[in-house]
C-alpha cells in the first residue's frame, strides 16, 4: 500500500510522491523560543518525528530541517527574567538550550539541521530585494511590504477570497500600507514597545526601560525580519526551492503559511511546497494549550512525572490531524496501554530466552496475530500516518503473546521471537523503547549512588568501617566502580547506563 496524505492544500487525501523517489525534504515550522515548551509543542514535535520515522521505514532518505525563531517581540519580552539574559539575544540562547534538552527527552530524531532566524539575516534581505525587483513588493518608511493583490492566488491554502481578509499587521502598520492585508517583509527600527509591554508576564518585576531587540542593517536601512518570510528563507537555504512536505500547526494556516507560499512563488516562480501536513490543536479544559492562556504543562515536568514511553503513547494515541484532550483520565489511559505493551515484552523476551521456548512448538495462532498485527500497523501509517491505529495493532501482538504464554509449559521459539522483533521494530516507528526509558535512566541511577555514597561516607565517618565496605561491595556487585580519593569517592556507572 502506498503512502497516502491529507494535503491542505488541496483538501484532498492523495498517494504522496516526493520529487525524488529516493529522497525526502520535510520542513517544519519550529518553535519561538520566547517560553519554556509545553505539551502542545511535543504533540507537533511527536507526530513530525513519526512521520520523519515512517518515511525512513519506507526506505527514504529524509532531510529534515526545523527552525528556531530567535527574533521576536515576544523573546524582546522575557529580557530580565529569571535570569535568562539582558538582551534578546541571550533570552533566546537560554531557551534554545531548554528546547533541544526537551528533544532529547523525547527521543525525538534529530533534524539535519535547526537554523535560526538571525543566522539567515543576509538570505532574507535577498529574498525580499528579489520580491522588490519583480514588483511583488515596495519599500514603505524603511519597512518593506507584500502586496498581496500582485500575488494571483493569494489565499488558495486557506481558502479565503482577499476581499474577505482583514488587516494584517500592527495598527500602525496600516498609513503604510497599499492594501489592509498587505503583510510586512522587512520592519524599519527595533521592536515596538507596546508589543513588547503586550508579551510581558504579569507579575514580574521588569526594568523601567523597554529593552530593544536586534536590528540589522538592509537596503532600506536598519531594521528587523518579518515573521513569515523568515520561514521561505531558512527553508530555500536548507532544502530547496521547493518542499516535499511542509508540516506546522493547525493555527498557522493563516497567516503564516499562506504568506509563506506568497513570498516564496512569486520569488521562486515555483510550487513551494507540494504537500501541506497540519497538526491539529491540543486542548486542556476545552482550549488549546498554550503559553498566551498560561494553562499548559511544560515538557520538562511531563517528562519527569510519566517518563517518555508513556508520554508517547499518550502523544500518538491520536492521529496528527485529529484534536485531542488532555486530561488526567487519558493519560492513565495512556499509563495503561504502555504498561500492557511493555508487561508483553519484558514476557515475551523472557519466555524466548527460557529453556521452555522449543524449536518444533508451533502456534500458527501467535504466529498469524503476530503477521497480522505487522500488516495493520502498515496500512494505518500509510493511512495518513495513522497513529492511533498503529498503537492497536502493536496492543493486539501483547494480546497475542500473553495469549500464548497463558498456561503452558513450552512455548513458541520463533513465534516469540518474532512477537519481540515486531514489539521493537515497529514500536520504534512510534519512538517507543522497549529496552529501558530513552531518558532519565542515567540522571536517576547516578542519584541513587550518590545517596548511597553519602550514607557510605557517614558510616565511615561514624566508624562504621564494615558497614561502609559492605556498601561499597553491594554496589561493585552490580557492576558500579567505586574509587575513593583525596577529594572524595568517584564512580563509573556499567556502560549502558
């Protein structure tokens, strides 16, 4: 079965063909690093690396490239706070840094690369001269804008007519404008204090003065980006001219990514992107999650309180383009689902490596469910990257296995073994790991030595000496290497951990 999409662009669900039978450019819109994420930026972030994770399982090379939005009014915002920097350059490192350490905990693949907006200052400038010189936009105050009514097809992702689109745009914006909906390429000065009062946290006590943001000089003299064309830029430097796939969020569709293949064909006179993936919001108490409403949990904390197989599961127990609700009872759901799934394994892999697991048992049963459930796990991902479908069939091979393993006495070799195959292979695509938690392991072996040590060095300190050479022996027994020194015990954890 082939690959099939729901494409925006077209409303349509169509085989997805890349340009290249072999190879595969896949943008997605990142974050503005303006606050820590939350669960809402690990739903998008879970479905991409899925989709990133399917692709590469149908035998493609996948070029993936995210972005990192360090320029804006937002970031300008948080200069002062918690001590993430004086400038808005600083704030946005601090939160990069938070970013990709909440990637890692999430296994999620890395990207080829993550550029940033202010690495591509001087890609953006040519980008938008080019929009100049081909009278898609002019030069305004030092700003520079689109004019949308140069543009024939203007709003054919949204599916807006342009008399219908209302003002985009600050206020202010609007003396310099030909038309309402025109939208700002290139801004004359630095941020604009209101914005930046607009984007504070309430509560936190800011300096008197309006920090000010970046600028950089242009043509039309010194200033800052505007938001979407950031986005053409890094892409066409990255990728190229155009996309295979290009994945973002539901509530980017208009503005961003409708000015996005504005700016990009009338520069490029090309298709921008072939296939347009949204992921649909993620709502708490009948909202979306977000940092504006402030009712969000943060990566970080989810992480720390489920761990990431459970967090995935949760994640990708809805389709990508389907809402889902975040609650305490789907995520015990999501708890229950893991556990089944690992409680299979951990049987699974345990019986197979018993001396009960015989050559010549055969359970055509175990074995037909096992196939089966690799069949259907295929036909959802192709299905539009039908993630929730794609759990149930990995749910039907433990069913399988504890099916088997239930009252007997010799089980299944190759049956077993390829249940476990399956549960690794294919969990994988989900970003599952069945061998230990992807994060955290270490961190919380290394405390639980390091409290051990404490007690260990007490004991000697009491004169315990028996006892502290006991517990230095328990911990070598499992595979810990305790070495003492002037400035204290050290210790190497089994390679692994």
């Amino acid at each position: 079965m082939t690959l099939h999409v729901t494409n925006t662009l077209t409303g349509d669900r169509e085989p997805f063909e890349p340009q290249d039978p072999e190879n595969v450019l896949l943008y997605y819109c990142g974050l503005t690093v303006s606050d820590p994420p939350h669960l809402g930026h690990a739903r998008s972030w879970v479905h991409v690396d899925v989709m990133h994770r399917w692709l590469e399982f149908l035998g493609y090379d996948v070029r993936h490239v995210e972005n990192f939005t360090d320029v804006n009014e937002k970031i300008v915002a948080r200069v002062g706070e918690d001590d993430l920097g004086e400038d808005e350059a600083s704030v946005a490192e601090s939160y990069i840094e938070h970013t990709l350490a909440d990637m890692r905990s999430l296994n999620l693949l890395r990207a080829e690369v993550y550029p940033r907006v202010s690495e591509h200052v001087p890609e953006i400038v040519d980008l938008v001269e080019t929009l100049i010189e081909k009278g898609y936009a002019y030069e305004s105050n030092g700003s520079v804008y689109f004019d949308v009514t140069s543009f024939d097809e203007y709003g054919k992702l949204s599916n807006q007519k342009l008399d219908e689109i209302e003002s985009q745009g600050d206020p202010d914006e609007r003396t310099e404008k030909r038309h309402p909906a025109d939208f700002a390429l290139w801004k004359a000065g630095s941020v604009d204090e209101n914005a930046v009062h607009e984007h504070r946290h309430e509560g936190v006590d800011h300096c008197d003065h309006t920090p000010e943001g970046q600028t950089w000089e242009s043509p039309w003299g010194e200033g800052r980006p505007g938001w979407h064309i950031e986005c053409s830029a890094m892409s066409m430097t990255h990728l190229d001219e155009t996309l295979d796939l290009h994945v973002g969020g539901r509530d980017l569709v208009f503005p961003h990514h409708e000015n996005e293949i504005a700016q990009s064909e009338a520069a490029t006179d090309q298709q921008f992107a072939n296939y347009w993936l949204h992921c649909e919001l993620f709502q708490m108490d009948d909202e979306k999650m977000s940092s504006s409403l402030g009712n969000f949990v943060t990566v970080d904390e989810a992480v720390d309180r489920w761990g990431t197989n459970v967090l995935r599961t949760f994640l990708t127990a809805g389709s990508y383009n389907s809402k889902q609700l975040y609650s305490d009872e789907t995520i015990a759901e999501a708890e229950e689902r893991w556990d089944r799934l690992e409680r299979a394994y951990d049987a699974a892999v345990e019986a197979v490596d018993s001396t009960a697991a015989r050559t010549k048992v055969d359970d055509e049963s175990l074995r037909t469910a096992v196939d089966d459930a690799r069949d259907s796990f295929v036909e959802a991902m192709n299905d539009d990257f039908n993630t929730r479908e794609a759990q149930s069939a990995l749910l039907s091979v433990a069913t399988a296995v504890n099916s088997h393993l239930e009252d007997r006495s010799e089980f299944d070799y190759r049956g077993l073994r390829r249940a476990v195959d399956t549960l690794e292979e294919l969990g994988a695509v989900l970003g599952l790991s069945f061998v230990g938690e992807t994060t955290g392991t270490a961190d919380l072996a290394g405390d639980v030595v390091d409290l051990v040590l404490d007690v260990r060095e007490q004991e000697r300190a009491d004169g315990n000496y028996d006892r502290a050479d006991e517990l230095r022996d328990e911990l070598e027994a499992l595979g810990i290497e305790v070495q003492d020194t002037d400035d204290g015990a050290s210790y190497r954890l089994p390679s692994g951990e």
